[in-house]
C-alpha cells in the first residue's frame, strides 16, 4: 500500500516515522515526490491545492490531518465516492478547551480593559462580574464544542449550546435548530465558535445575528473564518453591539498585514492555533485507518460529503 503526504504547514517526518513503525510494509511518499501516481491508494493531507488528488486514478481513501474538511470538500475536482476521515479529537479537544476557556476568561474577568488600562498607565479596578451572570453560548457541541463546555461547566460558566440536533451534556442548555437560535443567542454573554464550515454556515456570524445577542457581548471564534462577515465584526465592534472578539481563525489565511483586526483594541488576533494537530497525539488514529484500508475494513471518522461535516 502506499500513502502520499501533502501539507505545507505539518511536518511528514514524525507521521513517516510513526507509521512506518505500525505498517512497516506501507510506501510513504511525501509531495512532491510521489513517484508513479497510479500506486497511491491513500493520501493524508492538509489543504492541497485544488485538483491535487485528480492524478491518483486508484485512490481508495483521503485522510485528513485537520478536524475540518472544508477545504477538501470545496474542491470540485475531488474524486467523488471515496472516503474522507477527519481528525476526531486526536489531541486537538483539549487544546481547543483550552483556547475557548482562555477567551472567556479573557473577556470575564475585563484582561482586554485592564491592557488597555495599563497602556494609558491608568490604575483603574473594575466592577468585578460573578461568573454566574456571564453565559457562555457554544455554537457546535460535537466532538471539540462538547469539551470546551465540559471544561466552561466545571468552571462554574453558565453553558448553553446550540447545535442541529438536541444534546444532553452535563449541565449544558440545549438549544437547537433556527427555531431556537434567538433564545440562544438573547441569553449569551460570551459566543464561542465551534460549528464546522459548510455551505449552511458559511457567512453565519453576520451583523444581524450578532445584534441578537446581548448588547456588549463578546465573541471567540476558533472554528473558521468563512463563518464570520469580518466587515460585520467591526461594525459590531464600532456601535457597541459587540465588546470585544478573539479571532483564530479569519477568511483569508494568513490574515494581510494591512488587516483591520491586526490594530483594533478590541480584538485579539491569533494564527491559527487553537488547536494543532500533531503526531504523537493523532498518528495513532491515521495508523488504525491505514489498518482497517488494507483489511478491508470500514474506516472510521468518515466525513458525510452531503452534510459538510
Ligand atoms: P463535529 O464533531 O463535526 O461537530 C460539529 C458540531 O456542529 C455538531 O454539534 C453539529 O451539530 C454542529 N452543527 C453543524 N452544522 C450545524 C448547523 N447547520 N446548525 C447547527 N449546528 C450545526 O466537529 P468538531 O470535531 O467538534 O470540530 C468543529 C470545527 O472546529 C471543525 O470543523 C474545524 O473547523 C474547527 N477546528 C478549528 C481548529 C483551530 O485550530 N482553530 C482546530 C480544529 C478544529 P449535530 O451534533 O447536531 O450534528
Ligand atoms: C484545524 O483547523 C483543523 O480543522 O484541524
């Protein structure tokens, strides 16, 4: 069997090491020398260009090293009725809490007004907000959302989530469908992304979704930028609507220099980095696919191409 690695951004040497170590047998060739392409059976890949897997005519599976398939799944000329998995955790649920608890924090306990603050050399204390009366709302409990409520539950955050089907978590509010959306959003101080981007939920996070929160709210987005109208964002941001934003993710990725969101006081920019996908955590679940793919076995985390996710 052999696998083609393509990512500009992961480095193939652990993954090669990890998997030769399982599947000694495997052929792993990293991009760009691949060899005969009609050898490929499988690829384990993070954004190839579009087209990309169009030159392997007995590919069998793709295998993703993100937990988000949209990238694969806007590219038309991905070969059809063949199996995409994603990451399903694999690491990345903690790294994600994390993220999504420091945002709140963040926001809660007023660190944005206090570097701020401390930039005019104001020694000014604020009036402290119980955690109780600072609502979190989570857009997406699937395998990364429902970790970060966990952690928001057990820090004492009032959790609510919104999400396609009705889920019962741990001292979570479940809200779901358009139909619940507003009571969702009326009661969320603190909106934390977590949804996957699909054409349903692409352009989501826009101006009129945003004035339904609370005025004064905040948002942390650590799914994807297409969910977001950045010009929106700032908007929001300039009337009121919104208080403050944690960025990880953006429309265009790296974000340009020349950005808005890089300078505004408001907004807190990261790379990218909410949660990175790495060998030692994730291989093991690529190792049981490449298993199962030469067994004839069904593989697992399969994405569902008509839902996006
Ligand atoms: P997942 O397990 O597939 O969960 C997706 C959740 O979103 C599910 O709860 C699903 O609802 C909900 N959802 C999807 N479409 C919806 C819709 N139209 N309306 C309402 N709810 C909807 O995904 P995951 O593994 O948690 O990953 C979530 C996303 O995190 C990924 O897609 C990726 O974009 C992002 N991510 C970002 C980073 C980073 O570093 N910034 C790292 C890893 C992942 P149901 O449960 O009802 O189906
Ligand atoms: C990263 O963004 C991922 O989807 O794993």
């Amino acid at each position: 069997m052999a696998l083609a690695f393509y990512s500009e951004t992961d480095d193939p040497r652990p993954w090669r090491e990890a998997i030769r170590a399982a599947l000694p047998d495997l052929d792993f060739r990293i991009a760009p020398d691949l060899g005969n392409p009609s050898d490929i059976d499988v690829t384990l890949v993070w954004k190839p260009p579009r087209g990309w897997h169009r030159q392997f005519p007995n590919l069998r599976a793709i295998l993703s090293l993100g937990a988000g398939v949209d990238a694969l799944l806007e590219d038309t000329e991905l070969p059809e009725g063949i199996p995409i998995t994603r990451m399903v955790d694999a690491g990345m649920g903690r790294q994600m809490a994390e993220y999504a608890a420091y945002g709140v924090m963040h926001f809660h306990r007023r660190m944005d007004d206090y570097a701020q603050a401390q930039r005019e050399g104001r020694w000014t204390p604020l009036e402290p907000v119980a955690v109780r009366d600072f609502p979190v709302g989570i857009l997406g409990l699937g395998v990364l959302g429902a970790q970060a409520a966990a952690l928001l539950v057990a820090m004492g955050y009032p959790v609510r989530g919104w999400t396609r089907s009705r889920k019962s978590l741990a001292g979570v509010e479940s809200f779901c469908g358009m139909q619940e959306l507003d009571r969702f959003l009326a009661g969320t101080r603190a909106l934390v992304n977590f949804l996957p981007l699909t054409p349903e939920t692409r352009g989501f996070i826009d101006g009129a979704l945003l004035a339904r929160l609370p005025r004064g709210a905040y948002l942390v987005n650590l799914a994807r930028g297409g969910h977001v109208v950045e010009d929106d964002v700032l908007s929001a941001l300039e009337d009121g609507a919104l208080a403050g934003a944690m960025l990880d993710v953006f429309a265009k990725e790296p974000l340009s220099a020349d950005h808005p969101f890089w300078r505004h006081p408001r907004v807190v920019v990261t790379p990218h980095v909410a949660a990175v996908t790495q060998a030692e955590d994730a291989a093991a679940q690529v190792i049981e696919n490449l298993r199962r793919l030469r067994d004839g076995e069904p593989l697992r985390g399969v994405v569902d191409r008509a839902r996006g996710y």
